[in-house]
C-alpha cells in the first residue's frame, strides 16, 4: 500500500490495522476509552506547533490528529454507531447551517452580527439536541441550565474560563481585578488551613478554588490562562536546560547536585534572560 493524498487511502490504511487476523496487534485492542487521551494529546501538539510557527511540524501535528478522527470513527463503524463518512456530513452540514450569510440568505455583514447569528443558530440547534436526546431516554442533566453549554470534557483550565465567561455573561462575574486578588489570598490561607488540618480530599478541594480564582484573575487583565502557563512551561524547560548543561559543563550531574547548586544555575538563568530581556 502506498501513501496519498486522498483522504480514502487513510481510511484504507485504518480499516487495515483494525482487521482481527491480519491488522496491528496494538490498534485492534483498542477502544474510544484507550485512545481518547492520545486524541487531547495530539490536539496539543498542534497546539505547540503553532505557537513554535513550524510549519512542518504543523503539517505532520495536524496528519496526526486528522488520524484520530479515522480510528474513532472507525471504532464506531465496527460497532454500528456511525462511519467517516457521517462525521464529514456532520460537520459540512453544521458549516453551512451556522452561515447562512455565505450559503443562503441573511443580514449578518459584520464579525459582530455573525456572532449573534451563531449563538442564535447554536441555542436552536442545542434545544433539538436536547429534545432528540430526551425521546431517546438520554439523560441531559449534566447539559442542563445556563451553563449547560460549556462542554466538561474539555480541559479543565479552559472549562473554567469558559464557566466563568458564560456566567459572566449575564452579571455573575467581579467588576475590577483587585477583588479577585483579595480571594485568591482568601483561597490561599484555606489551603494553608486544609494542609494543616491534615485532609488530603479537602487540600484538593482548596487547591481547586485557588486554581479557579487565578483563572479568574487571569481572564480579567486579559492575559489567557492557557497561554500565560504555557508560556511559564516554555520559561521552566529553558532554565532547567540551563541548569543541565552548565552542570555537564562542570563534569556535575542532575543526580549528584544539591537542590543549592540546581538554585545558584536557576538564578543565573533568570540574570542572563534579563540582560537579554525575556
């Protein structure tokens, strides 16, 4: 079998590895549940990709990613629920639902009142989902009321962000940023608290709250939690390397050093970024 262009050769090739006598022995066993987390992995690294503007990494990211979308589905043709061809048709019809200004009629000319227009076409489309589910004895509780639209299986930074921007959305939400600083020293001392009391399922409790405020002051000075911790992984990666090659340098190890002498590199890190000014 060669490689193509044509989106029928992937398919192909997957149909091919899931085949119980002759298929890859690692691909056969595998379930939505096994492969899911290879899935947010994969988003990610196109993720990273993107943010290190390297297009050929991109190019082979995004390939790997398209591969997910062919085992799921192809998961799903093997049990009946739907094939390749359905997710395609899916989402091509949706494309063309949610903009009428381009496939049919309608007065949205600006980003603005296309904005509005999805909502609008996302609510209707949201209470026929809702309506089909219920005919069909699927419970929707957990879908259910204003903030039923952010979706929970998505990461848990960014669920945070968009719970608190759709509750935002009707008041809910603090008027200035030097409040929040307040709850997040709040949120701080209940840990301290939770830590000494000495209760593991009330020190996550707190560490939750404390994550979900510093998502909270984040989206009020408009700096992406996302983004802003990805951007501190990247700084954390670049001084730890510092740290390794200057202790290689000196015939040191990782293993042999003192956290002391790990701290001394750390800092010179951070001077040499400064004089650089990062």
């Amino acid at each position: 079998m060669e490689a193509s262009k044509d989106i029928s050769r992937l398919i192909e090739i997957m149909e091919a590895l899931r085949q119980p006598e002759t298929g890859c022995p690692w691909d056969i066993v595998q379930t939505f549940e096994t492969i899911k987390l290879y899935t947010i992995e994969e988003a990610y690294e196109v993720a990273d990709a993107i943010e290190r503007k390297d297009m050929d990494d991109l190019c082979e990211e995004l390939g790997d990613l398209l591969l997910q979308v062919v085992f799921h589905s192809r998961i799903a043709e093997e049990e009946g629920k739907f094939s390749f061809g359905d997710v395609v048709h899916a989402v091509t019809a949706k494309m063309i639902r949610r903009h009428p200004h381009v496939f049919a009629a309608s007065d949205a000319d600006t980003p603005e009142t296309v904005k509005v227009q999805w909502d609008e076409i996302k609510a209707q489309e949201k209470r026929d989902r809702a309506m089909r589910r219920a005919a069909g004895g699927i419970s929707e509780d957990f879908k259910a009321g204003f903030l039923g639209s952010v979706h929970r299986t998505q990461p848990a930074l960014t669920e945070a962000l968009k719970l608190q921007e759709q509750a935002a959305r009707v008041g809910f939400d603090w008027s200035e940023p030097e409040p929040i600083l307040d709850k997040i020293e709040e949120e701080i001392r209940e840990l301290r608290e939770a830590m000494a009391g000495g209760n593991p399922a009330k020190v996550k409790d707190e560490l939750g709250d404390l994550i979900f405020a510093l998502v909270n002051i984040g989206r009020h000075v408009k700096a992406d939690p996302e983004n802003a911790l990805r951007g501190t992984n990247t700084k954390f990666r670049r001084r730890f390397r510092h740290i390794e090659t200057s202790l290689a340098q000196s015939d040191e190890t990782l293993e042999g050093a003192t956290l002391e002498r790990m701290e001394d590199l750390w800092q010179a890190a951070k001077a040499i970024e400064g004089q650089l000014g990062d």
